[in-house]
C-alpha cells in the first residue's frame, strides 16, 4: 500500500495535524517523524542522524502492506531547534528531545517512539509498527 504523507513546520502544523488525527481511524498505523530541515545548499537534513534513519524509515514503510500515514514534522534549522524553548520541546503531547523522533500514534496519544539514536535501527522500527 501506498504510504500517506502529509508535510508539516512548526508554523503550519496545527491545521495538518487536525487532519492527521481526523483521518487515522483510516489506517493501520499513523506516524509522525520529526525531523531537521534540509539545508538549502546541499538538500540534505543538517541533522547527520535525520539522514542516516530516512531512507531506513522510507524503504521500512514502503515495503508494509498496510494502510500507513505519516506525518513529517520539520523542526526549523539548526539555530531555531537548539532554542530550550522550542514549541516541541516543551509540548506536553510531544516532549522532543532530538530528531529525528518517530512516534506511533494511536488513540489520540504517542503509543510509542523511537529517538534520535534509535531511529535508524530496522527491527525497532518493525517493532514499532507491528505495536511490539
């Protein structure tokens, strides 16, 4: 099955995220990656984690046969991430430490997560998915 996906910064994702949640009971699993932006002058992530667990997330998702959704959350550049008070940081729902973050949403609530360090790693990014 085709994965869905829908973009979001820190400016817009109020509006996607009221999609995302209104559209989960529609498949299997809903993620969200929050990730670091993409520096303008190579199209990569500045964040060397963000490009080392992409592809793997990517190809992981591509292969299931499962209705999937995922919602990219951009955190801003590097300057605008590395502020304490970044509206992710401090978000009760969301409490970001480091991108990139995936989280399984499910019943309206984070149901999982990996972090930063973790994000990369094939069989917990099954695990995340298969809800073990």
């Amino acid at each position: 099955m085709p994965v869905k996906i829908l973009d979001a910064t820190v400016s817009t994702i109020d509006g996607v995220f009221e999609n995302f949640k209104t559209e989960a009971a529609n498949n299997k699993a809903n993620l969200i990656l929050f990730l670091a932006d993409k520096d303008p002058s190579t199209n990569l992530s500045w964040c060397p984690d963000c490009v080392r667990a992409e592809p793997v997330i990517y190809k992981k998702l591509e292969a299931s046969s499962d209705n999937v959704a995922l919602l990219r959350a951009y955190v801003g550049d590097r300057p605008t991430w590395r502020t304490p008070h970044h509206p992710w940081r401090v978000d009760s729902t969301f409490k970001l430490k480091g991108v990139p973050t995936l989280i399984k949403w499910e019943d309206n609530a984070v149901k999982a997560r990996l972090e930063d360090h973790e994000a990369h790693i094939e069989r917990k990014i099954d695990a995340l998915l298969s809800g073990n």
